[in-house]
DNA sequence: GCGACAG
DNA sequence: ATCTTGTCGC
C-alpha cells in the first residue's frame, strides 16, 4: 500500500457517514417534503379528537444499536393509555443532525402499520413525535417525516432547540425570561423572517421550554392547543409515557439476557 | 476556517 | 440518546 493510500483511508471509515448518503438523504427529505401539509386536516378540525398517539425511542448504553421503538395512544378526555407497543430493534444508521428520520423512522413507521392491522379501532387521529417537524433545517424533521410517510396527522415536540435561521437556545431563554416578557410561549422568527414554531414553558414550574413545531396536517395554534392538553408534565403525555414504558422495556429486556447468560 | 447541531 | 445521587420544594 503506497503512502497516499494510507492517508485516504482514514476518512472513508464507517463510523462515519458519507456526504454521498448525506445528499441522498437530502434528496429524499426534499422529494417528502413536496407532501408536506401545514394546515389543520384533521377529523372534525380536531374537535372530536379521541386517540393521540406518542412516539419514542430508547436505546441500550452498552450497545447503543440496540433499540426499543414505542408507541401508546391515549384517551385525549381521560388521558389513559389504552394501547401500548415495542419493537425491538438493531438500528446501524448513526445519528446525523438534521437527518434523525433516517435512524428513527423506520422502526416507528412499523409500529404503526402493525396498530392499524391489530388494533384498528384504537388507531391515532394524531401522532405527537419526540423530534422536530418543520423547525428543521431544510423545513422538514422527524415529525414531518413520518406524517407524511404514514398519512397522518403529528406534531414536533423538541426537547432541545435545533439551531436553525440564527435561532438560539440563549436567545430564546432570554425572551422567554428576559423582564417584560412574562409570557409562557413565544414564537420562533428566524432571521429570515420565517415562522419555525414556539418555545413553550409548558407548566408553571418549568424553566426549561419544549419547542413544538408543526408535523404535518396540523396548524401551529392547533399544535399548541393540543400540546397544552397533554402538558401534565413539561413533556406531552403521550410521548412521556412511551418514553417511560420504552426505557422500563429495555431494562425488563436487559434482565432476561442477564438471566440467560448467568444461568 | 471554526463552531453549532433534534435524538 | 445514555449515565446517576442527591437535593430542593410542596
């Protein structure tokens, strides 16, 4: 092997992901994204909402491969789980900012076809997602991606701020606390002008904002009003719930191979 | 050029 | 994402 080649080689390794896959990726979120509906186009304009569903994914810390996908639904009115399920996954695709559906949305688009052939009647009229919709850098994130690929109502909930049109987690921490601004939502204007989504303090007690953005088929004040619903926590139930359940089902799997393993 | 960067 | 104890407040 000549000198040069052993200094090519490094770069090519697959720990990393190559800009090929990148602008693949790109052309893929460009070609959903003409799907892409920012409207309410709901049942009954939402009104007679019942199932909102919430999606999630854990992943193990001593094999970060491995992963558990959740769903559960809720009873908008009472706020009971009336649905739960995992799938248990290997997931080789690594985490690139700004293309987290590549990694995530497989899993989570398997769960929900097999609701639809299980549990039909149960099925949500609407999916909150652990991810950004459109406050995305090319208007497009997880939440969007999977409305689209499964025809279905969802919203982003961010647990963090994706920097994106000059947008910071200061800048936002500082409007949200910065004296007059007593308010407990404030809208996210990019530089540019455009309308990415709001920094919410969704309870009282909560500093820290979540930052909902809408998914697909879903206005903003639609996605807010529903957010607010599901707030019993600083994190929308359903998707608190289906990270609960997703981590306890790790840990539950975790002890069967231990078992195995010591026996 | 460097840093920032959902989960 | 994941790790982990204490700690503060009602």
């Amino acid at each position: 092997m000549s000198e040069e080649e052993k200094q090519v080689k490094p770069y090519s390794e697959a720990s990393t992901t190559s800009s090929v896959e990148i602008q693949n990726w790109i052309e893929a979120q460009d070609l959903l994204k003409k799907k892409l509906i920012k409207e309410d186009d709901l049942e009954g304009n939402g009104d007679d909402l019942k199932y909102v569903g919430g999606v999630d994914i854990s992943f193990l810390k001593e094999d970060s491969s491995v992963a558990c996908g959740t769903l559960v639904v809720m009873d908008l009115q009472t706020l009971q789980v009336v649905y739960d399920d995992f799938s248990l996954a290997t997931v080789q695709v690594p985490y690139v900012p700004g293309f987290l559906a590549f990694r995530e949305a497989p899993v989570l688009l398997e769960l929900l076809e097999r609701m639809k052939k299980r549990a039909p009647l149960l099925y949500p009229q609407l999916l909150m997602v652990d991810g950004n919709g459109i406050l995305h850098p090319r208007g497009f994130g997880l939440a969007s991606h999977l409305g689209v690929l499964a025809n279905l109502p969802t919203i982003g909930i961010g647990k963090n701020l994706h920097h994106v049109d000059g947008l910071t987690q200061s800048s936002v921490r500082q409007l949200l606390s910065d004296g007059k601004n007593n308010d407990s939502i404030i809208t996210l204007k990019g530089i540019s002008g455009c309308i990415w989504g709001v920094a919410m303090r969704s309870t009282v007690d909560s500093l820290k904002p979540i930052y909902v953005s809408i998914g697909h088929r879903v206005s903003l004040d639609t996605a807010i009003r529903i957010v607010k619903i599901t707030c019993t926590f600083r994190v929308p139930e359903p998707i608190r719930q289906a990270d609960i359940r997703s981590r306890e089902y790790l840990r539950k799997f975790q002890m069967g191979m231990l078992k195995r393993t010591t026996s």
